[in-house]
C-alpha cells in the first residue's frame, strides 16, 4: 500500500520509491522520533501505523487526514507473522509455528488482538475520512484497487500513470527492490541482522500450515469474536 501511494502521488513515476525506503517515505507515527522531521515537509504526506483506534491520534478525527484501512485474512497474516519473526533474535527462542498461532489467538502480539483491532475500525468505515482495503481485493483486481483509492484521494491519473502505478506495484517489482527487501536492522546490545520482508506475496498460504486441528480452533475462535458482523463483510469470510 505504501508504495501504491508513493506512485499515486508521484503520478506513477517509479524514481521516488526507487531512491528512497518506505521508511522514510511514509514514516511510522508510533515512531515519536520522526514527527519534528515530517511537520515541515509538503503536503501531501504518507503515514503509515499499526495502532488500534483507541490508541490512534485524537487530532486525526478533526483533521482533513484520511486513512486507508487494509485488512487481510487472519489466517494468511499469522503464518506472515511466523515468518517474520522467525527472522528476529528476539523471537527465536519461541519461535514455532504452534506457539505463534497460540500465541496469536489469545491476542499475545505485538499491537494487541487481530479481532479487537478491526474491530475498532469496522464502525468508521462509512465515513468519508477512512477506505477499507483487503489485500485479497489487490490480488484480485489491483486496478480497481488503484482506482478507488484515487477517487477517495481525489488523484486524476491518466491511463498510462495508472499502467505504471501498477507495473512497479507489482509483489515481484517489490521483491527486487533492495531499498525494501534484506534491510539491516538493529538493536541495542544486539548484532545488527536482516529482514526480508517480502515473502510470498500470495493469499491462503496458510491452508499449507495450519492442521486440521488448529483450523477448527481458529474457524470457532474467528465466528465467536465476529459473530453480529454480518456474512460475507470480507473475501475470506466465503472460503
């Protein structure tokens, strides 16, 4: 989504993401540290978070800010987890399959319950400052994606910048982006290491890691804690 963004705005010129890391292109707004450096720059400015609403800045709800809300089965976002932090020193000492998707249901992660953080943002998603986006709705038809997230943006982009915005959108054109991909990251009193943060890039990997068993627990988990939601509110909700 970062980098769907950075090409919208620079009209689908690929040099910005290029040259310079979704860091610092849309910098984190949990991250105190880059707020003195960002409130001078241009409008418009990308941000980018985690935080659940109730966490999420009061000054937003006042503001001509929007939010594109991305959302992504549960299931495909824990086997993602997995592997990211199966990458970090931090985590190695616990960092199986079966703790993490234990540790995932009971809410054990970092930014808190999956069901508790949709949730929160489920009731804005008919106000004219927040778009609610899925990743399987990228895979599916990133044009339109691209499209609707103009028209909430208020972007005209011809024919051939939209091309371009999804050409250099692309999961493989991210991969091989050297800016985004193998970054080295550290941490006091640790070794520096690196992170690979483009995997996949594909929806329903996780029917190749859960069992039988953990799919139950999760399928009865995932009714109870959405039950008065509606049918079918996402892509996964049928499959």
């Amino acid at each position: 989504m970062i980098d769907i963004l950075s090409l919208i705005i620079s009209k689908g010129d690929p040099t910005w993401i290029k040259s310079a890391s979704a860091l610092k292109r849309s910098p984190w707004i949990e991250n105190l540290n880059i707020h003195e450096a960002n409130k001078n720059k241009a409008d418009p400015r990308l941000f980018t978070s985690h935080l659940p609403i109730q966490l999420f800045p009061k000054s937003f709800f006042t503001s001509k800010a929007k939010v594109i809300y991305l959302a992504r089965n549960p299931k495909d976002i824990l086997v993602s987890l997995h592997h990211f932090q199966s990458q970090i020193p931090l985590f190695l000492s616990h960092s199986t399959f079966d703790h993490n998707f234990a540790e995932f249901l009971q809410g054990n992660v970092v930014y808190g319950s999956w069901f508790d953080h949709i949730k929160g943002w489920l009731p804005m998603r008919d106000s004219e400052k927040v778009l609610f986006l899925t990743y399987e709705e990228l895979h599916q038809d990133l044009r339109v994606s691209v499209e609707k997230i103009c028209q909430f943006l208020d972007k005209e982009l011809s024919e051939e910048e939209i091309s371009s915005v999804l050409e250099n959108a692309s999961f493989q054109v991210m991969k091989n982006h050297k800016l985004e991909n193998g970054e080295v990251v550290t941490i006091e009193n640790k070794e520096p290491f690196k992170i690979m943060v483009m995997r996949k890039g594909i929806c329903g990997d996780w029917k190749n890691y859960f069992t039988v068993t953990q799919m139950e627990t999760f399928n009865k988990m995932y009714q109870e804690k959405m039950k008065g939601l509606g049918q079918d509110l996402f892509p996964w909700d049928c499959c």
